[in-house]
C-alpha cells in the first residue's frame, strides 16, 4: 500500500513537473528610441547613459553659431555640441564671433529661442 501511494506521489509530480510553464519576465510592450538613437523597450529606457551628456567646463571660450536663419551665441564649443547633438535636425555651425558682436545675421529671437529649446 505504502509503494502505491509512493507511485502515485512521485506521477503526480512527475505530471505536475512535465505541465508547468516558465513564465518569461514581462516586458514592456512598447519600444521606444533611447538617446543614443536605438530602439528599446520601454523599461530599459532608463538604464541607457545619455550620448549627448557631455561634461563641458566653463574654461572654454564662447562661440558664434549660425543655424540658416539666425545667430546664437554659445558658452563653448562643448554647449554647441551638445545642443547638435541632442537637436540634429536643428544644427548650429561655427562662425567667427564677431558675426554675433557685428550683427551680421540677426541673432536668435525669444519665440526662435524657444522654439529652438535653447532656453
């Protein structure tokens, strides 16, 4: 009788064993673009550094950017790039600074600034 019953446990767990399904982690089903311009899932969004984080000093000289319809002076080079690089289709070039001194082109507006997020 004791035999029998053994049997039956160990087909019940053998049964149990063969029927049970590992789950995968649920994952966000949405993908979404990271800062470096990859397509992820949603929840591993906030693990992705930030390509455009640059670590720029104030030692750097200002300069004068020109973007095709006006002018905008940066702190450095490095805020420049950051900017390019987080707005590329919005781009800024160097030009000489006395451009921006001088009034060459007009410089950045309020609403352009805005519209720019260089505020």
């Amino acid at each position: 009788m004791n035999q029998l019953l053994l049997l039956s446990v160990v087909c019940i767990c053998v049964y149990a064993s063969v029927q049970a399904k590992v789950m995968p982690m649920m994952k966000a089903h949405d993908l979404v673009i990271n800062a470096n311009g990859e397509l992820v899932w949603a929840d591993e969004l906030t693990s992705v550094p930030d390509a455009c984080d640059f670590h720029c000093t104030d030692q750097d000289l200002p300069v004068c950017a020109h973007n095709g319809q006006c002018l905008q002076m940066f702190t450095s080079s490095c805020t420049m790039s950051s900017y390019n690089c987080r707005h590329p289709q919005k781009r800024f070039d160097t030009v000489e600074n006395w451009r921006c001194r001088e009034n060459w082109a007009p410089m950045c507006s309020e609403a352009e600034r805005k519209e720019l997020k260089l505020q």
